[in-house]
C-alpha cells in the first residue's frame, strides 16, 4: 500500500444545518408568541379582580363590632390555679370591687399555671382586655385548656397561677 498524500475533500457546504437554526428561530418566535398572549389572557382577568378589590372599603365584610358590655353585665368565673389555698376568694372580691359579677369561685382543672391570665369566650375579647387592665394583668386569652361549660355561663375566667 502505498501513503495517502492528501485528505478526502470536505463539502463546504451542509443545508441541514442552516434548516435547523431556522427551525429553531421559528419554534422561539412561536413560543414567545405563545407566552405573550397567555400572559395577556391571564393578567386582564387578575387586573381587573385587583382592581375591584382595592375599589371596595377594607370594612366591607367584617361584621359590626359588638358593643362592649358593661362591668354589671359581665360574669367572671375565679379560678385557682396555683394552689394557694383562699387565693380565688380573694381575687374574686377584688374583681367584684370593680363592679364585675361572680359566677363561679373554684379550682381550675389543671394547677401549676405560670401566670395569672383572663380568658374570654369567643367575642368577648374587648370585656377581657378591660377586665385585665383593671386587675392589672397582662396576659389575656382566648378559651384554651378551658372548656365553655366549665365557665357556668360566664363570658370571661380569670385564672390564677403562680
């Protein structure tokens, strides 16, 4: 066998490559096609509900706000739950110096609380928050580790710990 001297010629030329990048080109000018007018159909709808809601009174579907109640007709249910003995009727004369009625003096279910704290039933908040301020406690709460029923009927429990 005798030595090649010279390579086999290349073609300069290859078409398919030309027809892939412009396939290619076409496919990303669709796409884009595609997302500009998905993204219009999506964003008018969004827009306007956007627009409807910031033109609606912040307020509109909140309820109206019950009336805070009275001391006189506020009932308070005094538990102990730090043990101490006579610390309820204690505190339950204190809360009926500031014109709050008594419902129910006795031992919390569970003792061994940190704090001192006033609950309220659902709604009751605003007579809760009053209630503390007046006794001078700081943590208020809603209903936990308290069941309705054993509240005998009163909107608010204040709990004593230690």
């Amino acid at each position: 066998m005798l030595p090649v001297e010279h390579a086999l010629p290349t073609p300069g030329h290859h078409p398919w490559r030309t027809i892939a990048v412009v396939v290619a080109g076409i496919a990303t000018l669709e796409l884009l096609g595609l997302v500009v007018v998905g993204t219009a159909l999506v964003a008018k709808p969004v827009a306007e509900k956007a627009r409807a809601a910031a033109s609606k009174p912040a307020n509109a579907h909140k309820t109206p706000a019950r009336p805070i109640l009275p001391r006189r007709s506020v009932r308070v249910t005094v538990l102990n739950g730090n043990g101490i003995a006579g610390a309820a009727a204690t505190e339950a004369a204190r809360v009926r110096a500031h014109g709050y009625r008594i419902r129910l003096v006795g031992n919390a279910p569970n003792g061994g609380y940190a704090g001192t704290m006033v609950m309220y039933r659902p709604g009751r908040r605003p007579e809760a928050l009053r209630l503390a301020r007046d006794l001078g406690i700081r943590l208020v709460w809603p209903l936990d580790g308290l069941r309705p029923r054993q509240l005998h009927g009163a909107q608010l429990a204040v709990v004593l710990g230690g």
